[in-house]
C-alpha cells in the first residue's frame, strides 16, 4: 500500500478485525480465509488504486500542470472528492452480507 491517502494502517486494521470475526463466525480456518479474501480483495485493491493515483497527481513535475491541479484541490469541496467511499466502510455490514 503506497502512503498517498494515509490508508496502509487502516486496511491492516480492517484486515485483522474482519478475519478475526469471520474465524469466530466459522470455526473454520479455510473457509475464513476464503471468505476474507473474497470481501477484502475489491476495497484494499480501490484504495490501492486511489492512493496510487494520488501520488502521481502529488509529484505532478510540470509547472503549468501542478497550478492547475492546485487550483482545482482548492477550489472543490471536499463531498466532491468522496470521502465516504473510503471512511464510511463498516466491516461489521459487509461481514453480515457474506455470511
């Protein structure tokens, strides 16, 4: 996970509570980890994605492109940039979808 959104933490968090529900769920160390690959494969790899995207546009090294790119970030709202598809996760609701 490249640091770019400030979220390696936070997936080795989700991972160790979301795997350590679904063992107590099933009993079952094979069928946990398939279970968990399963629901964490589609958001680590989105957040992957995003933080790497974002390091990109941070070492943007045209001039006349990273003014534009500044002047943009300054002047959209920060709803615009969605960040609820990153810290409104509930492990807990994604956990009851599976099982």
């Amino acid at each position: 996970m490249v640091p770019f959104l400030g979220q390696g933490g936070c997936m080795a968090l989700e991972d160790a509570y979301i795997f350590g529900k679904l063992i107590k769920l099933n009993g079952d160390m094979q069928k946990s980890q398939k279970m968990y690959q399963k629901l964490r494969y589609n958001r680590v790899n989105k957040i992957y994605k995003d933080s790497a995207l974002q390091g990109k546009l941070n070492h943007i090294s045209n001039p006349l492109i990273a003014f534009c790119r500044n002047q943009l970030m300054k002047y959209t709202p920060v709803a615009a940039l969605k960040p609820n598809s990153i810290w409104g996760y509930d492990p807990d609701v994604e956990i009851k979808k599976i099982s």
